[in-house]
C-alpha cells in the first residue's frame, strides 16, 4: 500500500512538473517583447491566437473570462505578469472554472 502511495504522489508530481513546463512555454510565447513580463496587451493578443486557446482550454477558462485573469495572474498588481506569476498563478487557477471564480473572490 505504501508503495501504491509513493507511486501515485511521483505521478502527480511528475504532472504537475510537465503542466509547469508547458506553462512556462506558453510564458515565453505570451511574452512577444522578450522583456521576461506580460502586458495586458501581451495577453489580450496572445489569447487570440492557436496558442491562447490552448492556454484556456489548459486552464478550462473560457473567451469570456480571459479578460478578468490577467488581473488574478497579476499578482503584485504592477500592470505587468513575470514568469513566476504567470507559471505559479495558472497552476492555482487550473481546473474547474469554479475555481477562477473563487480566486476572483479573495
């Protein structure tokens, strides 16, 4: 049993690992200026293309709440998202779109 444990916990890390990694990839695509931040400019024209519909579809967030998870990734409220934002904040909103409900709460 313990085995099966420590088995499902490596799987799961190993997941939430290559989610990581697919983030930061959507990071540096998002980030057309190459200057390590996302504007909301940046973001808004992202979205739109192949790669923003994968980043929703990742993040089960449909068009209509995009706009609000600029401000939810940007964490420091600097008007701009870093890498750590960006990886650390899709990796809390992932899932359920509940969940980028209940974030916008806090």
């Amino acid at each position: 049993r313990d085995f099966m444990v420590k088995q499902l916990l490596a799987n799961k890390e190993a997941h939430v690992n290559n989610v990581r990694q697919q983030f930061e990839v959507m990071f540096a695509s998002f980030d057309t200026s190459g200057d390590g931040h996302i504007s909301r400019e940046e973001f808004e024209a992202s979205l739109s293309d192949k790669v923003g519909d994968g980043f929703l579809a990742l993040l089960d967030i449909d068009m209509t709440q995009a706009f609000s998870i600029f401000k939810l990734l940007d964490s420091d409220g600097s008007n701009a998202i870093d890498a750590s934002e960006f990886v650390e904040g899709c990796l809390t909103l992932r899932g359920p779109a509940k969940n980028v409900d209940l974030a916008a709460l806090r």
